[in-house]
C-alpha cells in the first residue's frame, strides 16, 4: 500500500521507503512489534545525516563560537553562519540580523514577551486565540505580574475554526500586540495568517506567529506574511534538540531591549557601562547550542531536498486516510475538523480514559501523544480532560495508518 503510486504528490513521485531508510530509528521495535510513531507534533525523528553531522562536528570541529581566532573556533563560527544564512533563505527574511538562534519556540517567545514587553504599559492588551500552546500563553501571564496587562482570548466554532469576525471586534486603541499559532498543535487547524496579519499591520499592531507546527509542513515566507516575529523549533523538522528561531523585523529588534545579559551580546562592558552587541548577537547571551545550529542546516536540506510541497500533499493524503479510517470506529470523536488542517488528529472514543488508550497502543508497538497537549485552555473550551493524539510526519505510511486503526480497535474492543 505504501508503494510509490500511493504517494504521488502534486509536484512528483516520493519513495517513501527510500526516505525512510534515512532515519535508522523507524527500525526500532517497540515491544517487539515495529515502531509506529505518529508523535511527530511533539518530536519528529532524525535523519542519519544530521546526526552523523552531529558527531562529526564533535570530532572534528568543536570549539566555541566567535571567540577565537584559532581555525578550530573560525570553522565552527562558519559554521553556525552558515546554518543563519541558511534559514534566512529558508524563511525569505531580508537579513541575517533578524534570525535570532533560541533554545526553540517557547523561548522565542519568552523573548518577545520580555523585550517587546518591556514597552508595554498598564492598561494595554495583546491578543491571543484560544488554540495557543501554553508557550504562547504562559510568558503573556508572567508579564501580567509586572504590568496590568489585558489578555483577550479570540475562541473556536466546533470545528476548530478561528471566530474571525470575534478577531476582528477584539481590536481597540489599546492593543499593542497579536499573538497566534500558525497551525494548531491539538486541532491542526491551519489559520488565515496572512490575513490575521494584515488586519493587525493596518492598525499599526504587531503581530508574533508561533510556527512551531507550521514551520515543518508547509513554506514559510516571513516577508510575505508580514509579520513581526516568527517563531519555530528545529526538533521539530527533523533537526537537533535545543535550537530554535526567531524571526524578527529588523527596526523592531533594534529598538528592544536585551533578553538575557552576558558573553556575546556586548560591545563594551566596564562597570559604569555596558553598550549591546549588533543584531542578532544582542539577543544571543552565552554560548550558543552551536552544533546543534550548525546541523540543523542538514535536517532544513532534507527538507529542502525532499521538497516541501510533497511532504505536504503526502501528509496531506495520510491524514485524509487516517481521518476516513479513524472515522468508523463507533464512539470516536475527532476534535479539529476545520476544512484547512495539517496533519493532527486528537480524538478520544466514547468516555474511555486517553492514557489507557495511549499506553495500551504503545504496547502494540504505537507510539500517540496522550493528555492536555499543552494546551490546557483548549481542553476546557471542549470540556474534556484531554485527547489522544496521533500525528504524521512525510516517512509516515499508509501500512502504519492501517496498523494503528487495527491496534485501536483492539484496544476499544477491551473496555
Ligand atoms: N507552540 C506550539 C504550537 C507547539 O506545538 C509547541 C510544542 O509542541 C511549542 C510552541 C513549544 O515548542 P518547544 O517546546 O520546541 O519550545
């Protein structure tokens, strides 16, 4: 079934078997069955070649970044710039100076809400939507502790839709900021952001877009959605743990403020005074998680090199099958139907408990995510605990879709 006919995309034919023997853990076993993993929106796998850059790097390069001028530390400084110029072109910034390297999407916005917040003042108010991931929630609150601050909340329909025209009512003179996901990570809905963006850059407001799930499926363009910040983790797309980025406009990150103080983000120090390095250094204190970001430039060529319009429409085929099969199984519910959505389905199937669900799937060999999903607002907007959660990266395949359905029936079949 996974055979090349059924995963021709709209630009070419994918080998999803060659792609997969890229990423040597799809041949664990779990339990003693092969791994399914369809917990892609919490993590997606590694191919061999960054983790091969990886230890390369390790042998052969390490040494800290922009402090030495022996060739170790230039080569590994290369490196790193290589990979900020690499994303610039990746995410059609204008400069490198507005690619900021973080830890990864929550602390891109921790940035934000620290720096840019550091203008606000009482009374103001930031909009956000109901769907956000705690990362765009929680750093809004701790602001709140400084600053009375307003949160105002734009809500869903039933099937995971943004009320647009509740969006639109929640501007007034004192909004300061908008502050939304690019693709939910619980409904997978796919939100209007170029149009969320202009309505805000009309009313002078700046807009933060959080894409960590949008960033792995689909093409960002940060100039033509026009957007402030863009933020997005490269663990995410098939890249190495602890880095991510954030994308910011050039006049706005000049005129914030410091995020953290240290190494590398200072011109001059002396104890009367300190001046800020040039962008984007002055947001990047400490030794960076430097060859992490020097080989999250090989996880962006697999994308790039698989393209990234066909790992859309096969994702796109996945969920479409997965959606149809899951649909049939009497009692379950699938939270997220909106007519635009990636590749997510949280479902739960009549009042059975979703960790039950999830840990007796990973007995067979199936790995979901079970609980809140970091999104806690979400879940109580639906009035439920949480959900299980199974989503789909580009080596996903239609035998593990039909694997997963039959390991689900079994499970339901216990209660
Ligand atoms: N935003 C969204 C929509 C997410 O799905 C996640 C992680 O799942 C995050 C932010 C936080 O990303 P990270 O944990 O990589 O910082």
């Amino acid at each position: 079934m996974a055979g090349k006919s059924r995963v021709a995309g709209k630009m070419s034919v994918m080998d999803i078997n060659e792609i997969r023997r890229k990423f040597p853990i799809l041949d664990r076993k779990v339990e003693g069955r092969n791994l399914v993993y369809l917990d892609n929106t919490a993590t997606s796998q590694t191919p061999h070649s960054v983790v091969s850059d990886i230890s390369s790097l390790y042998e052969h390069t390490k040494a800290n970044v922009h402090r030495g001028v022996h060739t170790l530390s230039q080569e590994a400084t290369d490196l790193q710039e290589r990979t900020r110029e690499h994303v610039r072109r990746y995410i059609n910034a204008s400069s490198i100076e507005e690619v900021v390297f973080t830890r990864g999407t929550t602390e891109a916005i921790n940035l934000v809400a620290s720096s840019f917040g550091d203008r606000l003042r009482d009374g103001d108010e930031i909009v956000l939507t109901v769907m956000e991931h705690h990362a765009n929630i929680v750093p809004w609150q701790l602001l709140q502790r400084h600053k009375d601050i307003r949160l105002r909340v734009v809500d869903i329909d039933s099937e995971g839709t943004l009320d647009l025209r509740q969006y639109r009512s929640l501007f007034n003179e004192h909004t300061r900021l908008v502050a939304f996901c690019h693709v939910s990570n619980v409904l997978g809905t796919v939100n209007p952001v170029r149009e969320m963006t202009a309505f805000a850059k009309e009313r002078g407001v700046p807009v933060l877009i959080d894409g960590a799930q949008a960033s792995p499926h689909m093409k960002i363009d940060v100039r033509d959605l026009d957007c402030d910040f863009y933020a997005f983790s490269s663990h995410k797309m098939y890249g190495p743990t602890g880095v991510g980025v954030l994308y910011g406009r050039r006049e706005l990150l000049e005129s914030m403020p410091p995020y953290q103080g240290g190494g590398e983000m200072i011109k001059h120090v002396s104890f009367s005074g300190t001046t800020f390095a040039d962008l984007p250094f002055k947001f990047e204190a400490g030794t960076p998680d430097f060859i992490d970001i020097a080989a999250f430039s090989k996880a962006l060529d697999f994308i790039e090199e698989t393209g990234i319009d066909n790992i859309a429409a096969h994702e796109e085929r996945l969920l479409a099958y997965a959606t149809e099969r899951l649909e049939r199984i009497p009692g379950l519910r699938i939270f997220g139907k909106a007519p635009h959505k990636s590749a997510v389905i949280s479902f739960l199937v009549g009042d059975i408990h979703p960790y039950d669900l999830g840990m007796l799937l990973d007995k067979l060999g199936v790995a979901v995510r079970t609980g809140h999903h970091c999104a806690m607002p979400l879940m109580e907007r639906f009035g439920i605990p949480g959900t299980v959660r199974a989503s789909f990266a580009v080596y996903n395949t239609f035998e593990e879709v039909d694997a997963f359905v039959a390991a689900l029936e079994r499970v339901v079949s216990m209660f």
